[in-house]
C-alpha cells in the first residue's frame, strides 16, 4: 500500500541530468553526423587541406556543442530536482524560473549549432566553387 501512496517517483539528481543531456546530446550529434557524412561525401578530390580544415572545424563545432549540452542537461536535471522537492515555494518559483533560463540557454545553443551549420555550409560552398573554378580551366 505505500507504494501506491507515494504520490511521484522523483528520481535522483544524476539520473535526471543524464536524461536530460542525452536527449540533447542525441538531436545534436545526430545533426552534426549529418553535415559530416554531407562534407565526407561531396569533398573535392583535389583540395586536401580544405578538405582536412573543414572537417576539423566540424568536429570542433560538435565537440563544443556536444559538451555545452551535456553541461546544459545536468543543469536541467539539478532545476527540476530542486523544483519537485523544494518544500518553500519562494525557492521553488525560483528554480522553475532558472529552470526556464536554462531552456533558453538551450534555444540559444541550438541556434548556434545552427549558425556552425552555415558556417560549414559556406565554407563547403567555397571548396566546391574553387574545384568548379578549376575543372573549367582545365
């Protein structure tokens, strides 16, 4: 009987967090392993280093927005920990509140994924005009 009197099953602060941050670890990394697969396929034959620079700025793109986002996860999981079993509403309406910073951190990092993406995305542009460029002179 107590256990069905208890009225939520909160879990752990690190469980949270985990969930949390695997969820946006997952969206983010499956959108970079997009763009990656994108650069590895349509890569010019002829320019190397272009080809080695571009893909070494994604992986550092992925690296720091992967990380911000575990870091961004955990942060969640603490704020909704604290906003299920703070006892002093004052607290409480306060970790909601952080809580809901904290979801626009995480707007703002996936803006600037996005910006990474275009980035990327001007730079494979270049690559690709300068082969252009050099298969008409040929």
């Amino acid at each position: 009987m107590e256990a069905f009197a208890t009225p939520e099953a909160v879990k752990s602060i690190a469980d949270m967090g985990r969930r949390y941050s695997g969820r946006l670890t997952s969206t983010i990394s499956g959108g970079f392993a997009q763009q990656l697969v994108q650069a590895k396929r349509t890569a010019p034959r002829y320019c190397a280093n272009a080809n080695a620079k571009t893909l070494q700025d994604l992986m550092t793109a992925r690296a720091q927005t992967v990380a911000s986002a575990r870091m961004l996860g955990r942060n969640l999981g603490h704020a909704e920990y604290q906003a299920r079993n703070d006892r002093d509403n004052a607290r409480r309406d306060q970790s909601i509140l952080v809580g809901r910073g904290l979801i626009g951190q995480a707007a703002t990092l996936y803006a600037n994924a996005g910006v990474e993406f275009a980035m990327l995305g001007a730079q494979l542009g270049d690559v690709f005009g300068a082969f252009d460029e050099t298969e008409e002179e040929a």
